[in-house]
C-alpha cells in the first residue's frame, strides 16, 4: 500500500459506522498519511484515534521513523521477531476509510482507489502505549498488507491493503 488513503465524512462511512454499531465520532481527513491520527475500531467496537505508524519511540510517543511501520506485511504475521507478531494475536482492528492511493514505484504515477458502493474496512493491528509522565493512552495502528494481486500489477505490484467484508459479523467477531 502506498501510504495515503482518506475518510470523507460521507454516507458510505456512515453506513459501514452504523453496520458496525460503532460508539465514538470518527476523525474524517481527505489525505491521511503516515504518521497522521487516523480512526479505528477496536475492542467492543469502540471507535478511537490512533497514530497511524505502529512503532512508536517510547519517550516521547511519537511515530520511530528508523522503522516503517505504517503498514504490516501479511507475511511477518506469524514471525515471533516481527512488530507485528504480538499484536496480531491480542490487538486486531478495523481502520474506516473511504479511499487509498496505490502508486507504481516511480513516483509519477498514482491510483486513488474507492469502492463503488460502500466504504472500506482494512483489517489491521492497534498498540495501547501510556505516557509515563501524564498517564495518558496513546494508541498506534498500521495496516495489514496482502502480497500483490496479478490483476492489480498495474495498479501496485508490492502489495494491497487487506479490506475486510463489513457486512460478514462472524468475521468482523473475530
């Protein structure tokens, strides 16, 4: 996934908002990249923000750029080693979105990506992280990634972003 997706304030994420019965007000941008506080749904689907990077510096809370963890490869799911392995098992989330920009590699071309009838629902991991001077909860999130489809090698040939089928509760209950 390249990096930038959006989440307009629309009747398409309303409608996946509502599906999901979700409690909380949903932070709407039109170019969310990473680093950025994003939404997403956790626990008792509550809606909640989270910086959109899931390494974070532990002083000051802030996304470790020496790592890219905006995103979480499919593949280093089940790698003990991984960023990812831990949350995978015990922190699962859902990430509301409208759209995303897929780019070639060569920064020249680019795709914005949008369903035709409903609002996206990526599959990806959440960290709770607590500010050791106020107390505070600071949550991190990144996306989990799939490996390319053939289909889409014009589009993106690293990878695409897992979307979940909102409307299938037996797998939005896991």
């Amino acid at each position: 996934m390249c990096g930038r997706f959006q989440l307009k304030q629309d009747s398409k994420s309303d409608t996946l908002l509502k599906t999901l019965n979700v409690k909380g007000q949903a932070k709407y941008a039109d170019d969310i990249a990473p680093g950025a506080a994003i939404s997403f749904i956790h626990i008792n689907l509550a809606l909640d923000t989270a910086i959109w990077w899931l390494l974070l510096d532990n002083e000051s809370l802030k996304p470790n750029y020496k790592y890219s963890s905006f995103n979480s490869r499919s593949d280093k799911l089940n790698q003990p080693r991984s960023i990812a392995y831990k949350p995978f098992r015990e922190s699962r989330c859902i990430i509301p979105a409208s759209a995303f920009v897929e780019g070639l590699g060569d920064k020249l071309t680019y795709h914005q990506i949008e369903l035709e009838d409903q609002a996206i629902a990526f599959g990806g991991l959440f960290k709770e992280h607590v500010n050791h001077d106020t107390g505070e909860i600071v949550y991190s999130a990144s996306i989990i990634t799939l490996p390319p489809l053939q289909k889409w090698a014009n589009i993106h040939p690293k990878s695409i972003p897992l979307m979940l089928d909102f409307n299938n509760k037996n797998l939005i209950d896991k």
